[in-house]
C-alpha cells in the first residue's frame, strides 16, 4: 500500500469521525463555550495565568484539551489499526 493510500485512508477516517469527535467533545467540555475557554488558556502562557490567579484552571484546561487530542487520536488509530491488519488483509 503506498504511502497516499495511507494518508486518505486517515483523512477519511477523521471525516466519518466528526460527529464522534463532537460527542467525546461534549463529554469533555459541556459545551462549546468549555471547548473555547481551554483553547484560550493552551494559546494564553502560563506565567500570564500564574499573576491571574487562574494557573490551576489554566492548567485543568489543558489537560481537558490534551486528553481530548489524545482520545480522538487513539480512536482514529485504532480504527485504521482494524482495517489495515484484519479487514484489508
């Protein structure tokens, strides 16, 4: 399998994963207004929170963020995973 299949294979996972991604989101976040306010405290530096008052906030976002990514990541890993070794086989 060439390198472009692999690439449009994942592209085309993420895209079929849209509204799953929206559905971890929900759980995760809430609401939109919780998945914006911790993509301002990952863009806003530490040290500007920590004179706040909001670095643990600050921080809580993040990791919200991060887990977020890293869930949605795995899922769409472990999908291309079960194609690649046991459906396209």
């Amino acid at each position: 399998m060439s390198d472009n299949t692999r690439i449009l294979q994942i592209i085309f996972l993420i895209i079929i994963n849209i509204p799953i991604f929206l559905l971890i989101g929900r759980i995760f976040f809430s609401n939109w207004e919780g998945f914006f306010k911790a993509i301002w405290f990952w863009a806003k530096p530490d040290l500007m929170s920590m004179f706040d008052g909001t670095y643990w906030e600050d921080n809580w976002n993040e990791l919200l963020l991060f887990l977020f990514v890293l869930v949605c990541g795995f899922l769409v890993y472990g999908e291309y995973y079960v194609i690649v070794n046991y459906i396209a086989k």
